[in-house]
C-alpha cells in the first residue's frame, strides 16, 4: 500500500432536499473552498485519526464512525489487505451534522485513498456504488444526492437512480451560507418526513411535488441568469420544508434577518432541524450585509459561495 491522499468538498442543496428521497430532482453544488481529506500512511497497525474518531478501525464498531470503520474494512478485502498496516488522517473543515453532507464527504475520500494507496483507478459510478454502502447505513434511506455532490467537481442536476448532470450556474449572484449551531441529523429529518407522509398522505405528498416543481423552475432560472426568479423558488421550497416539518426556530430566525436584509431568496439547506440555511445575494456586496446580519442574529458561522467561481473551473 502507498502513501495517499483522497479529497472531497462540503456539499450545498440548493433546491430539492427530502423530495429528492421520493424520486423528485434536486440541485445541489460542492463547495470546493471548505473541504475534506484523508490521507494514508505506513502503519504497523489499523489506526484513524480524526475529529470524528480517533482509535483502532477494529474499535470504531459501535461508535458513530462504524459506518466509515465497516466502509474501510470492505476496502481492504476488495483490496486483499484485510491486515495490511496504515494509519488514515481525516482533516475536514466542514462542520459535522450542519446538512454540509460530512459523512459523504468523509466517504468519498476514504474511498479515494484507498483506490489510490493501491494504484487502481477509481469510476464515478465504482465511487458512487461505495458510498451508497456506508451512506445507507448512516442515514437508512439516502437518495444519493450527498455523495454526488461531495464527489463531484460542478453543480450538479440529481434524480436518484440515475447518473448526476453538472448544470449551469449563472455569471452573477452569491449564495451566503449560515450555520444556526444546532445539529441535525439527517437520519432523523428523513424518518420524520417519511412518518408525516405515512400519517397525512395527501397534503405531505403536495408539499413533496412542490419542491419539485421549484427545483425545476429555479433550474430555468438558472439557465436564464434570473436571479429574482430562483429567489423566488428558494421561498417556495422553504414554505414546503416548513410543511414536511423539517424546519425549526433557528433556522427561521435566520431566514427571515436574511430575507430582511436584501436576500433574493432563502431557506435551510440539506436536512433541516437544525443545521445551516442558504440565502440568495444579487452580488458579493450584498453578501457582506447579509453576512453580519446573520451572524448578529446568531449564527455561529458563515460563507460565502460566488456564482462566478464556477464559470473559472
Ligand atoms: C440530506 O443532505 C439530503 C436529504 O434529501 C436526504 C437525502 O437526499 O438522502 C434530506
């Protein structure tokens, strides 16, 4: 086994978390500026070190890593190497349960280390079949969504089962990114709207249509550089996040100071009941103003994520 290193981005759903679990599209963009990396090296036993986790892999079996711990175990017997020695550095910037897709992010760069620790080139789809195993046993129903965007290097159009699409993002407009302090766990947001469909089928599944609906109409605006319009959409999907019962106080407190303060649009970002919202700037200058009202309003960390930084790459 060599000495390497895997790598991966925070991810941000722009439009079309939970409904994105019943078949709805969803677009979501890594966040290449906050990311995460696991490196391999030469050990005489199996050790991981991180903020998550920090012990043998055989001892991370009923800790919150055994999803990672058991991920790395069928690596290392795909690789043959069930006792090869290493010790595996994971150093993330992005905060855990905060909806930033942390577990994916941390999948995709273990597997990357891994492919390259033992010189084997690594497909999309291999890399997306690995991440599904350990994402479905973190999150139980996961559409997917996570794990293509922190793997991948563009925006990205999503429909589970199928193949992600990089989309287009317009030339102007920034997104700022704010992190209410409290954690969500994504396990629990996705059982909770899967009871409130089994409970009150028909309105839930109205709630559900219409995220999709505004996913769809924010990627014509997309395509059409109207900022205003996927503002608009951005309100639309969070009035129906707010009917599945995934946001809370915090993240409405934040999304109303934003939309106070000039914000195009805004709305929580990945599972909600805690975690960060997002909020449409028309420009960078407008950003900084939202910024310092989010964070007087209590958010105990922002970013900021340029339109135009997408067109470079
Ligand atoms: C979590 O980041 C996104 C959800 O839609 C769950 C999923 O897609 O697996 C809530």
């Amino acid at each position: 086994m060599k000495n390497a290193t895997g790598e991966s981005f925070a991810k941000i759903i722009l439009l079309g978390e939970h409904a994105v679990v019943y078949g709805q599209p969803a677009i979501a963009l890594p966040v290449k500026s906050i990311r995460l990396t696991a490196s391999l090296t030469d050990g005489t036993d199996q050790s991981i070190h991180s903020s998550f986790y920090t012990g043998s892999l055989q001892a991370a079996a009923h800790t919150d890593f055994a999803g990672i711990a058991d991920l790395i175990a069928a690596l290392l017997k795909h690789f043959n190497a069930v006792d090869a020695g290493f010790t595996l550095t994971i150093k993330s910037a992005l905060p855990p349960e905060r909806g930033m897709g942390s577990s994916a992010a941390c999948a995709t760069a273990v597997v990357r280390a891994f492919y390259a620790a033992f010189e084997q080139p690594l497909s999309r789809a291999q890399l997306l079949a690995w991440t599904a195993t350990s994402e479905h046993a973190i999150h139980g129903n996961p559409s997917g969504l996570d794990a293509a965007t922190t793997s991948a290097y563009r925006p990205q159009w999503f429909v589970k089962g199928q193949a992600p699409v990089p989309i287009q993002f317009p030339k102007n407009g920034t997104l700022v990114i704010a992190d209410t302090g409290i954690a969500g766990q994504t396990k629990i947001a996705v059982g909770a709207v899967a009871k409130h469909l089994a409970d009150d089928p028909d309105q839930t599944t109205a709630s559900i249509e219409a995220i999709g609906q505004a996913t769809v109409f924010a990627a014509k605006a997309l395509a059409e550089d109207d900022l205003l319009a996927l503002g608009t959409q951005m309100d639309h999907a969070q009035l129906a996040l707010q009917a599945l019962g995934v946001s809370n106080a915090a993240l409405d407190q934040l999304i109303q100071t934003a939309k106070a303060h000039g914000a195009l649009g805004a709305k929580l970002t990945g599972s909600g009941q805690g975690g960060c919202m997002i909020a449409l700037a028309q420009n960078a200058r407008d950003a900084q103003t939202i910024r310092q009202a989010l964070t007087q309003a209590g958010a105990t960390a922002t970013w900021q994520y340029d339109f135009s930084e997408e067109r470079t790459h």
